[in-house]
C-alpha cells in the first residue's frame, strides 16, 4: 500500500473517531479531568513539599553521595504521578468506547466505577511504564548517543505496549503477561510495526495553527484576550484529540478480540498497521 493511501486510510479513521466523540461528547470529560487531576497532584505534591522541604531536598541534591539517587527518586516519582493519572482516565475512557462500539449505552459514572475497580493493574502498569520512563530518561541524558538508542527503544516500547491497557482491563493478566499479550497482538495480526497513517497528529497541527491564527487576530484588539482563547482553544484542541486517539485505540482492540466496531470498517482498521 502507497504512502498516500495509507495517508487516505488515516485520515478517514480519524475522522470517524472524531464523529464518535461528537455523538458521544461526554467522553471528552475523560481527559478534561485526567487534566486537571493532574495539574493538581503536582502542584500539590511537588510545590506543596517543596515549599515546605524545600531547603533539605536542595541539601540533599547538593549531597554527592545521594544527589543523584534523590533526583532518580524524584524522576520516578513524576513519571508514576503522570502515568497513573492518564492510565487510570483512559481505562475509563476505553471502558466507556468499548460500550459504545458495542452498542450500549454508557456514563461518565460506568467509567469511572470500572476504572476503580481495576485500580491495582493500573497502579502495577504505572510502575512499570514508570521504571521504563526512569531507565529510558537516564540513558537519554548519557550523550548524543544514548539520546538516539534511548528513542529507538521508546518507539519500540510504544508499539510493544500499544495495546496493553485494553488487555490489562479486559483481559485476566498481569502487567507483564499484558505487555507479552499486546506485542502478540500486533505480531500476530498486523506484523511488528505500527504505521504512521492515523491522521491525528496532522488533525492537531491544523487546529494548533488555527488556534494561534486566531490568537494573533485578537492580538490587535486585545493581548489578554488573544492569549486566553489562544490557550483555551489549544487545551480543547488536545482534548478532542486525546479523546478521539483513545477510542481509536478501542476500535482497534474490539476489532483484534473478534468484539464490534461501530461505525469503523474493519478493512480500514486492518490497515493502521503494516502487514507483516
């Protein structure tokens, strides 16, 4: 298959993915909340304890000997923060896509309430994509070198682990038998690499580049104003576009498990990937 169909095929899966949010606008409180929870965690947790150890925590970092045990601490600590919070929204979010494909109806409260319900897998594979996130961090700061193998193996990881959250919530296996799972998957069906053909990411530059066209239009009446709709349509922007990835990422999985996919077609869905 050409580039361009490949581009063509995308492009139509995203835009069924966008026409799955907009029947479905409630799944777009997903993100919107993974958000904000997780501005708040930070701020709370790191500006809260800094604020108040501040000065012990620099004593520390200053400290040959645990300085960089500290500061690996710390990495870790930002990575589980961030990875629980998005994982624990996009179980919910996949739960609710899922329904939907399947022709239920759903709620922000059954999304929620299954989420809860698989705390502890999402807690185990937060640790894991955490340590992974430590190790791949370390060898990026180790030189020029270790920046490009440390890409290599995060793309690798991504494709590996693509399907892992469906699995882990759907399916009765450890962390590890999840990421064992999601790469026979992708082997087993498609080959071993992930196409880039999915529009998302040029669907995002546009509404970026339309949001600071904006921006710079309203520059001329007011800069406060410019900034604020300029930011504001950014954040709805990557909302949209979070949400539409997650329920793609669900198409998928239901599509490879046998299980509905609504208004996708399967040939397309057959084409996110290259054949092996």
């Amino acid at each position: 298959m050409s580039f361009f169909n490949r581009l063509s095929n995308g492009w139509e899966l995203a835009k069924i993915s966008f026409a799955t949010i907009n029947q479905n606008r409630s799944l777009l409180l997903f993100p919107v909340f993974s958000v904000i929870s997780l501005v708040l965690v930070l701020a709370t947790f790191f500006g809260g304890g800094f604020f108040l150890v501040g000065d012990q925590i620099q004593s520390l970092m200053d400290n040959e000997q645990y300085g960089n045990i500290l500061g690996i601490g710390l990495i870790f600590l930002y990575y589980l923060i961030n990875f629980f919070i998005i994982v624990f929204f996009n179980s919910a979010l996949i739960y609710c896509a899922v329904k939907i494909l399947n022709g239920e109806e759903t709620s922000l409260g059954d999304g929620m309430s299954f989420a809860f319900s698989k705390i502890d897998k999402i807690l185990a594979w937060s640790v894991l994509s955490a340590t992974v996130g430590t190790l791949l961090q370390l060898l990026q700061n180790a030189g020029k070198i270790g920046e490009i193998v440390a890409s290599l193996i995060g793309i690798a990881w991504s494709v590996l682990t693509f399907f892992v959250v469906p699995v882990l919530i759907y399916e009765d296996k450890g962390v590890i038998e999840s990421v064992k799972e999601s790469g026979r998957l992708m082997k087993q069906k498609w080959g071993e690499s992930l196409a880039a053909n999915v529009s998302f990411g040029l669907f995002h530059l546009l509404g970026i580049l339309v949001a600071f066209g904006i921006g710079m239009l309203l520059m001329q009446v007011n800069v406060l104003l410019a900034i604020i709709v300029g930011v504001g349509l950014i954040l709805l922007i990557s909302t949209v576009i979070t949400a539409a990835r997650t329920v793609f990422v669900a198409a998928v999985y239901n599509r490879v498990t046998g299980r509905p996919v609504g208004n996708f077609d399967g040939d397309l869905l057959d084409s996110a990937f290259i054949a092996k």
